[in-house]
C-alpha cells in the first residue's frame, strides 16, 4: 500500500481558477493508492453572524476554489481535527463535509461529538489495512459529548483509540495537528506524549500546525515526524519557513514492513505556486531536516532549545496574561506592548497564583469550566 501525506492546506478565494500547482507536483500525486492533506479551513459560503469568538484569524473557502484543487492533486482523504476548521461553526463544518460527500473526497477527525469525531478512517487494499488517527490540539474547535467538532487530544482517549484501531487494522498512522507555530522542534512534552502514543500501539506518527518544517526520530521502532509544515497555504508571510514544507511517502509491505520517505515542496512567495524541490536545493533541505532531528534525538539539546525558546517568548505571553490585554484598540495595544509596562504591571505573586490555576490539576479543571461557559455567554 502506498500512502502519501501532506502538511496545511488552504486556498483562500482570492486564489480561485488561478494556476498554483505545478505539473510535476500533480503527477507525483496520482501514484498514490491514498492521499491525504489537512484541509485547514471550513468549506463555505458562512458570513459574520456564523463566525465563532476566537483569538486568531478566522480561514474559509468556497467549494469551487478548493475542490478543483484537491481534485488535481487526486486526494481522497482529508483530515479535519485542526484549529480552524470550526471557525464558522457549526454551519461551517456541515458546510464543509457536505462539499467533501458531494465530491467523493473521505474526511477524518470531526463528528457531531467526540464519539464520532475519534473513529478511525480504514485504508484498505491487498488485504492490508490501515486505521488512520486525527485529533488536534484543543483550541477552538474540540468536539465534547454534547458538541460537534474536532477530535480532540485527550492522552488517555487517543491511546484507547489506537489501542482500539489496532484490534481491527494491521496498522496505526496517528495525524496530530499540534505544536508551537514557527518553532521547528517539539517541546520535551510533545516528545514524550508522542513517544508514548508510540509505546501504545502507533505504528507512525505524522504532526502538523507549527507552519515549519521539523525533523523526526525513530522510537520504539516507530517512525515519529514533528512538523511537515505548509503544503500550501495562500496567506501571506515574513516568515520564510511558511513557504517550504515536507511531504511523507509511505509504503507498507505485504510482510507488514513500513518505509518512510520525504519529499520537500515549496511555494512561491509571490503567486503560491507549488512545485517540488529538486537537487542541490532538496539537499539542503533534507540537511536542515537532519539537523534538528539530531536535536530531537538528544534530549539534553532538545531541553537546551527549548529554553531558548521560552525566552524569545517570554514577554508575549506575559503580555496576554497583564491587564493590557483587555484593550480592544489594537494600535493602542500594540504601543503599549513594546514598552515595559506588562512586566512592571505583574508580580512575581500574581505570576504564582496564574500559575497553579493553569498547573494545579483541580485548579485548571475549574478553570478551562468557567472561562469556556464565560466565553459562549
């Protein structure tokens, strides 16, 4: 069986009819017995009154701009679970999954609750089959008991629901949108909450969301890959990494052996288009892949730029948690932010008391409660 994944997928509508992918990337695509790309946005024409109160933009497209795409590219399976994809509600994701039906295109990872957004999608050919895993991250879009949405991350629910698919496939390929957005490496806890997907039964693990490129490594015999960053995404960006990204080529034996192999892509910063990269220039990337992954592979380097990390974003997160943050002119606020003024306005109290009510496992119980029922009222 021969499986092709991509990273973040988006088409906004400014893109319509307009030429973004290169013959040599549509080509590559039909080889494939699947192919699968995290379609990042809801499919629908939802206007204001639909649009969810949220941090962030909110993405969408129209069938006609992203159908014709998935189309030339042959996908036949998109994943869902990211943060996006419940951006224009509940409308918006029947929205999407209706265009998604009506095209004969198979989706992964959203259900009118979490029951249903956790099941695997079954690959199957040769009588080979392999379960496929979505869930993401809980931002804006996490489906419940009682709400529609994405398969959300849940350690003890998503080791159950590989442990589940593998009674009833051959394989276990866990896509998990999830990670820290222009950081090309996981943080020691993803790489132990992944590792231990990997002790419970996944056969590979494929991440997205950082909009970066990552490396991987392999543990417990299982082949664990940290970002694939962009496939394409129609948005614009200073940041140069936006505009690269991988692709994973997978092959799975009759005997049951699994091989892995990337394949960089990049877009154009000017019109998006997207071609694969090609000699001297997909050995540099594959070089730089290798380099961070000998940073995964050595826990002491990976806490080391990890630290490094914290302190470049140190005083934007402490920014969101001062009293300026309630501001709602942005102009204001992004004065005010370039000062000192949010340091000198916390204490290191105050910082204790956010911390156990964010740390404390009781605390942040009550916690993620009020804020969410405060944030729908």
């Amino acid at each position: 069986m021969k499986i092709l994944v991509g990273g973040d997928f988006f088409v906004d509508d400014k893109f319509k009819d307009k030429l973004l992918l290169s013959e040599g990337i549509t080509e590559f695509f039909q080889s494939f017995d699947s192919t699968i790309l995290n379609q990042e946005s809801p499919i629908t024409r939802c206007g204001k009154r639909n649009k969810i109160i949220k941090t962030g933009p909110h993405l969408k497209t129209s069938e006609s701009t992203i159908i014709p795409v998935l189309q030339a590219l042959n996908i036949n399976l998109v994943t869902l679970a990211n943060n996006h994809i419940m951006d224009y509600g509940s409308k918006g994701l029947e929205d999407t999954l209706d265009s998604l039906i009506n095209n004969n295109i198979s989706y992964t990872g959203v259900g009118k609750n979490s029951k249903e957004a956790c099941k695997p999608f079954s690959l199957q050919k040769n009588g080979m089959s392999v379960g496929i895993i979505n869930f993401a991250e809980n931002e804006w879009a996490s489906a419940s008991d009682f709400h529609g949405g994405a398969s959300p991350m849940d350690v003890i629910e998503n080791v159950k629901q590989i442990k589940t698919a593998k009674e009833n496939h051959d394989k276990v390929i866990c896509i998990i949108h999830g990670g820290h957005e222009y950081y090309n490496l996981p943080s020691p806890r993803m790489q132990k909450q992944y590792r231990f997907y990997a002790e419970n039964g996944a056969d590979l693990i494929i991440c997205h969301h950082p909009h970066c490129i990552s490396g991987y490594e392999i543990y417990n015999q299982v082949p664990i890959y940290y970002s694939l960053g962009n496939f394409l995404f129609t948005k614009q960006s200073s940041f140069d990494d936006w505009y690269l990204g991988l692709i994973l080529e997978i092959n799975i034996c009759k005997d049951g052996k699994l091989n892995t192999v990337l394949h960089p892509v990049k877009q154009s910063k000017t019109d998006f288009y997207l071609e694969l990269v090609k000699n001297e220039e997909k050995h540099a990337v594959l070089e730089r892949v290798s380099n961070y992954s000998q940073i995964i592979r050595n826990e002491k380097f990976l806490h080391k730029h990890w630290q490094i990390f914290i302190e470049k974003n140190s005083n934007a997160f402490l920014n969101l948690w001062s009293p300026i943050s309630f501001i709602t002119n942005r102009y204001l606020k992004a004065i005010l932010y370039k000062t000192k003024i949010p340091v000198l306005l916390s204490s290191r109290y105050g910082n204790a008391l956010k911390l156990n009510l964010i740390r404390c496992e009781a605390h942040a119980d009550l916690s993620k409660e009020i804020l969410a029922k405060r944030t729908k009222s």
